[in-house]
C-alpha cells in the first residue's frame, strides 16, 4: 500500500505566506478606504444588513467578511484586515492547485512568486484565479468540479468588484483570439477541448446557488431589494469615474508616438520596480506567441488583455496590480520549470534573482516603508500621527469606559480612517467646511491648522494643542483636547505644542 507524500514543498511555501502576512498585521494604520470598509460594516450592524451604494465600486461581499471579523474579534485594525489576509493565502494554495495543468514545479514557482509579491503581501485577494482554474480543467477534463469552479468564481467576482466585466470579457476574447492564432501559428500541443461531462441539472444547480447568493448579498440579506438595481446602476457611476480618473489618473507614465496617446504604461512600470517574476512572465507571454502550450498562450492571451485593459482605463490605483499580475505570475513558474528542464543551474539563478528582488522589496515596503509616499504602493494611506489624536481618546477610554461619552467635533472635509477608528465614541460628529456646526463647546475638536487660530479664537477654556497630518494629500491638522478632560492623559505636558506627536 503507497502511502501519500506529505507536499512539504507546498507546506512551506503557504507557512511562508502566511508569516509575510501575518506578522505585525497592524504596524500600518488603517488605510482610507479599510476605514471606509469599517465604517460600511458599522452600518451593518446599526441596520441590520448592507446596503449597497451602487457608487461605491465595490461589491457587498467583503463588506460582510469585515463585518463577521469585527463582530467576532472587535474593533482592531487586524481584525478588519484578516478576511484580505486569509484570501491572500487562499489564492497562493489556488495557485499550487495549478499544477495538474501546468505541472507541479511550474506551481510552485508561481505560488512562491505570489507568496512573496510586494503587491499581494501588501494587499492581496481575488477569485479570478478560482474561475481560470475551472476553465483550465474543462478544457482538460471536463468534469462538473471545474464547472461549478468556473461559476463559484463568477460569482465571487461578481461580489466583490464591478470590474468582473473587463475579466470575463478578457476570458472570452482570450478564447477567441487564441482559436483565431491557431491558424497563423498553431499551438504545440494543441490541447483539444475535452468532452464535457456534466449535466444541464449540474448547470442549473450551480448557476442557481450563484445567484441566490448574488441576490442574498446585493439584496442586504433580503431586506432591502432595491439594491439589487444596483447590479445594473453601478456601470453608469463606474464608466464615468473610469473615464474622469477622478484624480487617480497617472498621465506621467503616457506613452505617445507622434503627439498621440497610445497606452499607458503606469502598470509596467510597477512591474518593473516591484514584480519582477511577473515582469519575467510578462516577457514569457510574448514568446508564446510563436508555437507553444496552448493552454499557457490562453494564460498569456488573457492576461495580455487584462493588462491592456486596464492601461485604457484612466482610472488607476495601485492596489488593483493584484487583478492583473496574477496570470503572469503562472508564465513565470512555467518559464522556470521549462529553463530547469534544460539548465537547472541556470533556472534555479534566475529564480533567486527575481524572487530575492520581490522578498527584498516586500520585507522593506511592508515593515518599514508603509507610509512612505516615495513608494507607487503607499497611496492614500494615514500617516503614523494619526496616534496623535486617537491615543489620548482610546487609552483614556479603555481604563475608563466612561471617556467613550467625550463629545468631539472634526472640521476636515477628508476625515477618512477616523470614524470607523473613533466609530465607539457617538459623540464625535463630522462636518465639512461649508456646514460647520455653530458652536465648539465640546471635548476634542480637530481642524486644518490653517484655520486653527479661528477656532481657539472661539474656545471659551483651556485646551491642548497638537499638530499631526492625516495623510500626506492633506494639509496639516491640528487637535484641541479640552485639558478639564484630558489632564489625566497629558500630565505636566504643557497646553500647546505644534507638529509634534504625542507620546
């Protein structure tokens, strides 16, 4: 009796990704939009289902994985990070589960690659892997496994962001393009379609489920049907934020031959300064259009047009790379199985160069240049001081819980982490400039320090003043804690000191 091995080759590289992911989870603040994500789950629970904001760009799906994390383990920046970590980590063992269509080395060097990408570390997820995966092994076998694969990944995709249309239209037109390519330059092997083995009733039980959960999500687990329009509504908002950039455009990396825009090459350059496995199997993809796998020219094909659709679309932040390397990624692994084949020596050195580069690079971004804006990756996200306002109020808070009734007003159009971060204290309320409330008679008042001196102008007792930045987009802030209140916390510390940090 063969008794199974233990893959600990896949072992290692999953322990792998978890460590880069895991340790010091929370070092970075909450970024912009994790605290957008937190606050849509404090509606959750206020609610009692999400609605969907068919302007949000994003699918209900991760909106309910925060909220389950933050139910279950409280208001922790971990905690609203674990439901992207555990994907990230799930996408690497995906990636191993490409094996039986590109072989085992070829898998393993792509998870290895994925596991230590500065962008999946950074923030990873997705479930396009799951559907390319099931089109991969219908193509090969068939079965009603990669069927429901296929359908299980549409719909994740479908839940998690509009963009699923540029994904499931790059699939098919990557099916058409390479039936189109067989016939000026035909595949080696081939790979013919194999006979399909399962069932209409396989198809309407698995399109069925798909749906119910697309209706059960968008639909705010059946309490508020009116988002399911959403589903339609969204493309119209999406389209135009797409086309507009809405300040996220990168015309800097425009590439134009005579006066004419011809694409963008914002993504490429990523690739070059941060994946460079992926930029490895970006060069792949271009071999493979002369004779080769067909299987692999499907892989490249689709994961050329992502990359070009993509580079149309003004609208670009960084985060979304981890939608458009992935596929590359594969290439990669199968460029380094088929050079090991041939000059092992070589492979395994060309494999330590790229691979070292990506864990040099993911060490440094991740656990000591996250906030650091000369890095492409580092985008909209809070700076550090930003302790400067939360900790008084927190620590007070947590050895009284009667601090968390301290009333609070903040004057700054742009407040984004602070009120899912401050979301335990009802008191602090938010206004925009051009509806500032009439009185600052509170505890905590936070504005631009451009408008600092108006407002101590108008507070009629002590206060301590702190200067900190939000973010590195925004001008300086300043805090006023009224020193009635907070003398516990500051101590001797005299009332007003600027663009200094609390301890």
């Amino acid at each position: 009796m063969n008794e199974r091995k233990i893959p600990w080759v896949e072992i290692g590289i999953l322990v792998l990704a978890a460590l880069l992911r895991f340790v010091l989870l929370d070092i970075k603040p909450p970024h912009f939009d994790e605290g957008v994500n937190g606050w849509f789950a404090d509606q959750m629970a206020k609610n009692g289902f999400y609605h969907y904001d068919p302007t949000n760009y994003h699918g209900p799906l991760h909106f309910y994985a925060v909220f389950a994390a933050q139910t279950l383990f409280g208001r922790e920046i971990w905690a609203i990070r674990l439901p992207i970590i555990l994907v990230s980590i799930a996408c690497v063992w995906m990636t191993l589960r490409f094996s039986r269509f590109l072989g085992a080395p070829a898998a393993r060097w792509a998870a290895l690659a994925m596991a230590l990408s500065p962008a999946y570390v950074f923030s990873g997820r997705y479930t396009i892997l799951m559907t390319c995966w099931g089109i991969l092994g219908l193509w090969r076998d068939g079965t009603r496994q990669y069927l429901f694969a296929v359908v299980a990944g549409v719909c994740g995709m479908i839940l998690t962001k509009e963009t699923y249309v540029m994904h499931a239209a790059a699939f098919v037109l990557a099916g058409l393009t390479l039936w189109g390519w067989q016939y000026i330059s035909p595949s080696r092997p081939a790979q013919a379609i194999a006979r399909q083995v399962w069932t209409r009733r396989d198809l309407a039980a698995s399109v069925g489920l798909a749906v119910l959960a697309i209706v059960f999500f968008y639909s705010g687990n059946f309490l508020d049907f009116p988002g399911l329009k959403g589903l339609y509504q969204t493309f119209a908002a999406w389209t135009h934020t797409g086309v507009d950039a809405a300040g996220h455009d990168k015309p800097i990396y425009d590439i134009t031959i005579l006066g004419h825009k011809v694409i963008n090459a914002y993504w490429l350059m990523l690739f070059c300064r941060y994946e460079w496995p992926a930029l490895l199997g970006f060069a792949t993809a271009i071999v493979l259009a002369f004779p080769s796998d067909a299987r692999l020219r499907y892989v490249a094909i689709y994961g050329a047009g992502a990359l070009v659709a993509y580079s149309l679309v003004p609208y670009k932040t960084p985060w979304c790379i981890i939608s458009i390397q992935w596929p590359f990624l594969l290439l990669f692994g199968a460029a380094v199985a088929w050079l090991s084949r041939r000059h092992l020596l070589a492979a395994v050195a060309l494999a330590a160069i790229v691979l070292g580069a990506s864990l040099y690079q993911s060490l440094r971004l991740n656990f000591y240049h996250f906030t650091d804006e000369k890095e492409p990756y580092v985008y909209v996200q809070t700076f550090p001081e930003v302790k400067t306002l939360v900790r008084p109020l927190l620590d007070l808070a947590k050895a009284d819980p009667r601090y968390y009734g301290v009333s609070g007003q903040i004057l700054i159009d742009s407040y984004y982490p602070l009120p899912w971060m401050l979301g335990d204290f009802p008191q602090i309320g938010y206004y925009s400039k051009t509806s500032p409330p009439e009185s600052h008679d509170v505890d905590v008042v936070v504005v631009e320090a451009s408008r600092a001196d108006a407002i101590r102008g108008k507070l009629e007792e002590p206060y301590y003043r702190r200067d900190f930045r939000l973010r590195g987009s925004q001008d300086l802030c300043t805090v006023f804690f009224r020193q009635s209140v907070f003398s516990q916390w500051f101590g001797d510390q005299p009332l007003e000191v600027k663009e200094v940090s609390a301890p």
